[in-house]
RNA sequence: GGGCGAUUAGCUCAGCUGGCUAGAGCGCCUGCUUUACACGCAGGAGGUCACAGGUUCAAGUCCUGUAUCGCCCACCA
C-alpha cells in the first residue's frame, strides 16, 4: 500500500520524478524493428531551432504542440521518432558571437584567422545547443534524445556535400551574378532581413541627359532627355536610358541615344514596361515624381539589374566594396571613355561624390529640378549605413531546369497553367501539393507555399560568411586552347568530344590530377570567362574519406583553391528530414522513419524552408519528406505587437516553468492553440520569491489552475481508492451516477480521439476541461463523496472511480504529460489493478508515457443516464437558484417538492438521494398533482416542472421573478410563433427543423402558462 | 503594390457543412472555512456578433462593398 499524493501540488518534484522514469527506461528512443517491417511509424524532425539564443515562448508553443503529436501516437502503439537538434543558423550566429566579441575584446572577425574565429561560434554553438537541450527536456519534449543532431555536426555535413554534389552533378548548380546587399562600412553581404528600412527625407534629382541628336516631336525640338533619381553617383555606371513603350513620345525617341554626361559613354533609349508613366495627378507616388525616362544602372540597383537581363545591357560597376567610385571594380569600359571629369571622381566617396555630381550638373544647367523626397532606404542593421546594392559572383541552384534523368520517375513537361516542369525542383515540391500528398493544416496556407512555387527564382546558395558548411568546391583559373573560338559552351565542348565525362580528354596544360579525381569520384565543371580563359571547378562529394583528403592535396598543390563561401543555412535545414537520418547511407532509421507524418511550425518560414524541404526530399530521396506540415500561430503581446527582445514584452518559457510549472504552461499554450494566425498573450510583470522581476501573462494561470484542480482531484480520489479490488466490481450494482459519468467519459474520449487526429488542440482540451472540471471533479466526485462511507456500495463506487480517472490521466497526458504521470504513479501503487470486469478494461502500464490510448469505450455510451442526469442537475440547479436568490443561508436544510408530467416525476423521485445530496435537502418529493404550498418559494424549469422550495416565501422576490421569466417567455415565444406563422418557414425548411420550432413552441406555451398561473396567485394572495 | 487573415461580453477567445434561446476562461458582483482544491465551491450581471448592402423561409455563419488592425511576399527611380 503506497503513501498518498501530497498534500501540495509541487510541480517541480513531479516534473523531476517523471523525467527520471522517462530517461531511465529510454521510452523515447525508438529501434527501428529487428524484422525490418510492420510496426506503424510516426515521426515528426523537430524544426532546429537556431543556436543564437535560448529558446522563447514561440519554441514552447512549437515544441508542445509537437510533443502532444507524439505523445498521443505513442499511446495508440505506433513506433514513435521525434527527432531532435539545432541549427548552426550561419548569419545570424555568426553575428552575434562578432557582436559579443567586439563588445568584450574590442576585436573584429578580420582580426581572427578563420579557423580560430569558427572556434569561437564553435564554442558559443556548444553552450547554446547544451542549453536549448536542456530546455527542450525541461518542457517535457520526448524526443529521441540519443539521436540528437547539429546542422553541422559530421552525419549532417557529410549529407550536405552528398546533396550537393547531386546537385553539381546535375548541373543544377551553376555561378551566376547577383545584386547583394552591401554594407560597405562593414564590408559584408547582409541577408534580407538584416537590411533596416528607414525612412529617410532626401531628395528627387531631375538630370539633363543630352540626346546625341535632337529629335523633333510635334514641332518641338527635343534636346534632352530628363531623368529622375535619389542617387545621382550611380549615374556613371548608367548603361540604359528606359521609357515605357506606351509613352507617347516612345515611337520618336525609342532607339534614340544619349550622351551620358560626364562620363561621355552612348547609351541608348530602350522599351521596358517597368517604367513608370508620368503623371502629377496620381495616387502613386512614383507616377508623380516620374519623368517618364529611367536611368537604368544594372550593377547598382536590383531593378535595373532585371532591366539589364531583360535588355542584355552591359553591367558596369563603379563602386568600390569601401563605397568609394573607382575604375577598379568593373567599370569596363574606362579605357575608352576616361576624362578629367570622372577622373576627378575617382576615391570619393558615394556621397561626396553625390554631391560633387549635382554641382557638375548644376554647373553646365542639366540639372532641371531638385524635389524633396522621403523615401525608405534600406540601412545596415549593424553599422546602420545605407546599403548599396553590390554586383558579386554567387553559386546558384537552378529551380526550374527540368532534371532528366527524373522524368521516368516524377514525368515530365509543365504543371498545368505553370511554367513549372514536373521535373524542376520547383516541380517537385508543388507537385505533391496538388495532387494531394502534401496537405497544409489550416489549408489556406497551401496558396502562400503554391504562388511561391510557381514564382520561384533560381536560389543563390552561397553567402560571404565563415560560419557554415564550406562549399566543397575547388576551382583554378586557366589558359586553355581551342581552334573553334565561337563555340565557347560546356555543351559544345561536350559535342565536340572535348569534356566528355572529363575523364581523358582535358586540353589543359597539367590536367593529369584531374583525371586522377575524377577516378575518385570527383566531378568537374567549366565556366569559360574569356576566348583564353576558363574557369575549372572540382566538386568533391564528400570529405570524409581518406583517400579524398590526398585527391585535395593533390588538387591544391596544382594550384586549386578552396571556395571561400559557405551555403546557406536553408541549405543545409533544407536536408533536415532525411540527413539526420543518416541520409546517403540506406540506414535502419532512414528505411523505418522516413517519409515522416507532420512538420510543425509557424508560417513565416513556409517559403524558406517548408518547401525546400520538400524539394530536396523528393530530389534526394524521391519522396515528400512529410504529408502534413501543421501551421501554428504566432505569439504575440496583448497589443498584438510581436515579442521581442527590443520591446521587452518577450516572455520567457523557464520563467514560467518556474512559476506555473512546465505543465500549466502546456496546457495554456495548448488551449490557445485554434487555428488563428496569431494568439494574444497580455504580458504583466511579476515578482519571483527570489525577488526577480520578470515578464508573465495571467493567461498561465488558468493552466495552473487546472493542474491544481487535477492535482487535489485525484489526491481526492487516491484517499478512497485504498483497498480497492475489481473482483468486486458487478456492473449490475453500478448507479445511474457511474453509468452517467462512464457515458460522458466515452463521449470525450471518442472527441479527444477524433480532434487529435486532425491537429486540433484546443478543442481535444476543453472537451477534456470541461468532463474533468464540469462533469466528473463538480458531479460525480461531490456524489460519490457519501458512497465511499458506505461498505455495501463503496466498491462499485471505487471501481468505477479508478477507472474514470485512469482514463482521464491517459487523455490527459499528451497535455500535460508531468503531473499525470506523477499521479499516475501514485495510482498504480494504491490500485494496481483497475478494470471494470466485464465492461470495460485499463490495460495496465509501468508509466504512462507508454500506456495505451484509451479506446473502444462505445458501449458505455447512455444516453438514458445522461438525460436523467441532465434533468436531475438542472432541479439542483433550480433548488440552488433560490436559494442564493432568497438569501436562504447554504446550511439551511430545505424541504423540497416538485410538481411535473409522470416521466419527469419518476426521474426525481427515483434520483430523489442525488437531489437531496447536492441541493441541500432534507425531503425531497415530486408528483404529478402536488399542490405548491402556501409558504413555498417557486421556481420553473425549462421543461415547465415546478419547483416548490418550503417555507422560503419572500412575495416580491417572487413576483419580481416571475414576472422577469414571464417577459422572456412571452418574447421568445413571439418568435417561434412568428416563425411558424410564416408558409415559407413551414413549407421550405427542414422538416426537422420545422418539428424542433413546434416542440419548442409547445414548451414555451407550458411553461408560460405555468408562470402566468403562479403569478396570478400570487397578485390574488396580496 | 500582391496575397492571407482578424473584427463576437471589460479582456483573451470558441462558435466547423446557415437552424442561436450566441458559449468558455479570466475579470466583475453576491454568498460560502461544505472534512480534495479559496489556484476552490454555489449563484449572478454583462453581447444591435465592426459598419452598409445583398442572397435565403432563416445570417454571427454565405456573397459584395466600407472602415480599422495585423501578418507574409515584393518593392522603394
């Protein structure tokens, strides 16, 4: 016989207990089967979260919802993995850990050499992946823990170079230009959402750009063309002057050129739709700034540069990466059109030499017009200088190129109203989507992820940082030769026998180590820059192996080098599914838990990463890597402001632990959880008995609310449950209080069942609230109170007790998985062995973790008990009422009686004890005929049964109250009668419905008959 | 600019395929040391469902428009 539950629900004792119980037995870490088959599987790979910074409230959000998935799939015996780690985040830590450095050593990355600068995010990455671990444990996350994986660690880096040099391989990989968001102060590439857009109040320059021949348009001679800019000193790269083709003016001057000033070049005036029409009365903006005419500077802005593609103009940079004007960075053609002007120029910088070239073209009376302008200019987040967008080589994955050798297995051609092929990596991931392998919970998040898809552009995979996986590409500029000159194209070359696989026929000057690694493995790809030039690059698949290690020696003695990039983090987060499983090797984990069942997480990252994952698990591994991706809200603060660490309104999960309990806080995350995109959360501060002043919201007080209710419930229980044996369980002896309570309790678990299924939380939740609190903790308990007393019927009672909260323990516990396995505990120690013999079985579990999902309760479903119970709750109720109405003090016993229709009267008297136990009443007696007496207090029920409460007569309470129900009665009653008075009701509405308006009439009519009665007795008594 | 969403009680939200006499929790009011729980028990007040039209026998629910708020994407000559 165990000790009781403890007086005081102490959530850190049980969350401790329950973890050791956990982590001894390895519930969580799933063997993939001997056999190799059958077991049904469940996996969800847990979204890493980023090792920048511990874990906030939107991490507990996504982990809870995650670990309810697998809990209660594990109950229901499927083979459960949820795999657990983090990502290395590249930009983002490496930032932090240059800020920490910077701020404590005054040091900048540029003062580290590169293998000791990653050292140091290395050392960062193992205090905050340890702690993000711990965290995760400590919100009561089952994952499989020894499974863990880090983004970068060598299981996941050696799928990374598998991938990509699938990839290369392909030709899908490609080196392309591109527009980066330069911070020339800093000197680095910053990613989108590290550029801060200030509004700035600058200015519209208009500038004359002089036409190399006057043109005539409707007898006006036209000398110059004028552009409108906020940034004149691009003006020297200009390549392009656009118009819109629908400008009035475009059929004169369409084709036309211009003399750029200062620098001299000849441009010329080309159609591109893009431009904006003039016009000074329009709402937008730009239409009433525009001139008509675009300057158009491809290697320095992101617009011009989709002009140039568009219009094959030339690109020429005149900026150095320090944000000066230099000759030495790309200006092309310098040799040609070099002056004493632009010379002069040279090593300003971008704003003097603003200022230098409005005055230039003040000066020679080009400049028309200075407008002010407030703009929002994009600024770097960590010098908080303007961006400049910059002209830079990077590594490309061609999305839409339709991949070959996949067109027996995926098809081929265009999706239908798509210029996305089948067989493109953008194919592959919209693919499953539409035809239905793919699902988004809530739906409509499928469009967000389908138009990203079907607008997709290649992907620039390589970014400027040293924090991430390296890209395992070595390349060497050449010489080579060749007759035919005109044909400069890998494709030609292949054609002509030249390339070939590479193996034997290299026209290079040295290319015998080339041979040798291709023999190992190794592919190899040219880009040619010039007629003299190319550029070879030597992809290495994977870097683990010896023997490759001696192919990289051999290839850098010849002069080869590394590329200096790393990938993108979403390349690597992309891989996540399957290279944590050990992808390229065909391991156990990957055979047996792969494709996984539900990817969980917030809708921000859809485009980023949901569908790059789905895009590279069909590319890699030929299947989707997940059939549902469940999109939960995001958290935000009472003002719906996000939380952030800048405003101060974020709210941390270990605070909360602390205060509420790890449980508390998954049941109020959880039961927030319906499918808006944002829930509201009112932050207020509270005082820690340490004396710590932290951010809470009082929303995490109804979880604790409900863990203290279960809490004492159960201790409740556990006091009655001693000595219970199920041998004396008789299904004959139950009363109609344990058919009712059994009745409710498989109707929730059937609901719990159901919504749980279909990623549903709140609602699996409140069904479950509002059984425990409403059903069995108000009801049941409080009726069962008085039968525990009682030899004869205390083991019916008791059996049905157990049974009842075992149960609810087992819905429960994927919620609030601590204190339902402490409690749990407790229960197999008091009654080991519960069952109701006959009806119903509780299959016995050493933990509840592990304990089968309740099911098959459908028997017990009785509706005759749950309607006298209804009746028989609703005459307490009324008893109740007034009572607290007539100030008739709780200890007061009442002498009851009720007047009803034979049906009604025979319930109540026959459940007359249940009446008397939660009313207070001391006699209790219905009938069809009773007369109220004189002294008796009245009250009416719904289904027109009269209450007559003895001796507590207060006439105007009464008449007050009568006459309240009598208004309400008569009003209601209008409607229905109006309803049913309408031929179109009556002839066009569901006959049901129809027969539903005439009962409810009929109801009414009695029951406002009986008011008026009594209220006329009333009046007549004085 | 494109897309997605929200607007229901003082607050945070349910209300799914139209049938509603619109619900819950918190907060508020009244009463209560009822031997599991005051983090509790019993009772109660509180709503022209943002606004304007429309469809329908019937609209919180469907359609159109307006307003306000929010998010995502693109962009900012």
């Amino acid at each position: 016989m165990g000790e009781q539950l403890s007086k005081v629900y102490e959530s850190k004792t049980i969350e401790q207990q329950a973890n050791e119980i956990w982590s001894a037995n390895l519930y969580f870490h799933p063997e993939p089967p001997a056999d190799g088959k059958d077991k049904k599987t469940y996996t969800i790979v847990i979204p890493p979260p980023n090792v920048t910074a511990p874990l906030h409230l939107g991490h507990a959000l996504n982990n809870t919802l995650q670990d309810v998935l697998i809990r209660f799939r594990r109950m229901q015996n499927y083979n459960t993995l949820w795999m657990p780690g983090t990502d290395h985040a590249g930009i983002a830590t490496q930032t932090v850990v240059e800020k920490r450095i910077l701020s404590e050593e005054g040091k900048r990355r540029t003062d580290f050499e590169r293998q000791e600068f990653v050292g140091r995010v290395q050392a960062w990455k193992d205090e905050y992946e340890a702690r993000i671990i711990d965290q995760l444990k400590a919100m009561g996350c089952s994952c499989d823990w020894e499974r863990t994986r880090f983004t970068m660690d060598e299981v996941c880096a050696k799928a990374v170079r598998a991938a990509f040099f699938k990839l290369f391989k392909d030709g899908l990989i490609y080196r392309g230009k591109r527009l980066v968001n330069w911070d020339p102060a800093t000197q680095t590439v910053l990613a989108d959402d590290e550029v801060e857009h200030e509004l700035v109040q600058g200015h519209f320059w208009y500038l004359r750009y002089p036409l190399v021949e006057p043109v005539n348009i409707g007898g006006e001679q036209i000398e110059c063309v004028t552009v409108a800019t906020t940034r004149p000193e691009t003006m020297l790269g200009d390549t392009a002057v656009a118009m819109n083709p629908a400008d009035k003016r475009a059929e004169y001057l369409l084709g036309k050129k211009v003399r750029l000033p200062i620098v001299g070049r000849i441009i010329p005036i080309i159609a591109d739709e893009h431009v904006v029409l003039p016009d000074a009365d329009s709402d937008d903006e730009k239409a009433r700034f525009s001139t008509g005419f675009l300057k158009v500077t491809p290697a320095h802005d992101p617009d011009d540069w989709e002009i140039g593609l568009r219009h094959g103009l030339e690109v020429i940079n005149v900026l150095a990466p320090d944000g000066s004007i230099s000759d030495k960075y790309g200006w092309t053609d310098w040799n040609e059109i070099r002056n004493e002007d632009v010379e002069n120029l040279i090593g300003m910088d971008r704003f003097e030499a603003r200022e230098a070239i409005i005055e230039w073209f003040r000066m020679q009376d080009l400049l028309e017009d200075v407008r002010e302008y407030a703009h929002e200019v994009g600024h770097s987040y960590r010098s908080h200088v303007p961006i400049e967008p910059y002209l830079s080589d990077q590594w490309y994955i061609a999305v839409k190129k339709p991949i070959e050798h996949l067109g027996k297995k995926f098809g081929e051609g265009l999706i239908e109203g798509t210029d996305v092929a089948v067989n493109s990596l953008a194919g592959l991931a919209l693919k499953p989507l539409l035809d239905g392998r793919l699902r988004f919970i809530p739906e409509r998040y499928a469009k967000t992820y389908q138009t990203w898809l079907e607008n997709l552009r290649d992907w620039p995979i390589s970014r400027q940082l040293w924090w991430g996986h390296q890209i395992p590409i070595w390349s060497q500029t050449l010489p080579f030769e060749m007759e035919d000159s005109s044909a400069l194209s890998i494709d030609k070359l292949v054609d002509a026998g030249m390339v070939g696989d590479l193996t034997d026929k290299i026209m290079i000057t040295g290319g015998e180590y080339l041979k040798e690694s291709i023999k190992q493995g190794c592919w190899v790809r040219m880009r040619f820059l010039d007629e003299q030039m190319v550029v070879i690059y030597v992809c290495i698949p994977t870097l683990a192996l010896d023997v490759k290690k001696e192919v990289i020696k051999e290839l850098e003695t010849a002069g080869f080098v590394r590329d200096t990039d790393v990938l993108d983090t979403w390349f690597s987060s992309a891989l996540w599914p399957f290279s944590t499983m050990g992808w390229p090797e065909d391991t156990p984990e990957l055979k047996t838990f792969y494709p996984g069942n539900v990817l969980c997480t917030a809708r921000d990252i859809i485009t980023l990463w949901v569908s790059r994952m789905v895009m590279m698990g069909q590319y890699c591994v030929g299947n989707v890597p997940f059939s549902n991706v469940y999109i939960h809200a995001m958290i935000q603060d009472g003002e719906g402001r996000r939380m952030s660490k800048s405003l101060g309104n974020g709210i941390d999960p270990l605070v909360i632990i602390e205060s509420h309990g790890t449980d508390a806080m998954r049941f109020t995350l959880t039961s927030m959880t319906t499918d808006t995109q944002d829930i509201r959360m009112p932050v207020v501060s509270m005082t820690l008995p340490d004396g710590r002043v932290e951010n809470t919201s009082p929303k995490f007080d109804i979880g604790r609310n409900f863990c203290n209710k279960l809490w004492n419930a159960s201790r409740f229980a556990l006091m009655n449950l001693e000595g219970l044996d199920p041998a004396e369980f008789d299904p004959g002896k139950m009363d109609i209080t344990d058919r009712w309570i059994l009745s409710r309790l498989a109707k929730t678990v059937s609901e719990v069942t159901e919504s749980l299924a279909q990623f549903k939380y709140s609602e699996p939740l409140s069904s479950l609230y509002r059984f425990f609190w409403n059903d069995f903790c108000d009801w049941y308990l409080e009726w069962a109170k008085p039968r525990m007393q009682n030899e004869r019927k205390k083991p019916i009672a008791q059996n049905v007790l157990a049974f009842v909260l075992d149960h609810t323990l087992r819905l429960l516990h994927p919620f609030v998985p601590f204190i339902t396995e402490g409690i749990f505990q407790k229960l197999n120690e008091i009654a080991p062995m519960r069952g109701l013999k006959g009806v119903a079985e509780s299959k016995e579990a050493k933990a509840l973790v592990i304990a089968q999902w309740p099911e098959g309760l459908e028997s017990l479903m009785d509706e005759d008990a749950e309607k006298q119970i209804m009746l028989i709750q609703a005459a307490i109720r009324t008893i109740r009422d007034i009572r607290s109405n007539r100030n008739l003090p709780p200890n007061k016993i009442l002498v009851v009686s009720a007047k009803s229709q034979q049906e009604t009267v025979e319930i109540l008297n026959g459940n007359a004890e249940l009446i008397q136990q939660l009313a207070g009443v001391k006699e209790f007696e219905a009938g069809t005929a009773l007369v109220k007496p004189a002294n008796a207090a009245i009250s009416i029920m719904d289904d027109a049964t009269e209450v007559y409460v003895h001796d507590a007569v207060d006439l105007r309470a009464e008449r007050a109250k009568l006459k309240k129900q009598k208004e309400q009665l008569e009003k209601a009653k209008k409607v229905v009668e109006a309803k049913l008075a309408n031929e179109n009701f009556v002839t066009k509405a569901k006959p049901e419905v129809v027969a539903q308006a005439g009962d409810r009439l009929t109801e009414l009519s009695e029951q406002l008959n009986t008011v008026e009665k009594h209220l006329s007795e009333l009046y007549n008594s004085g």
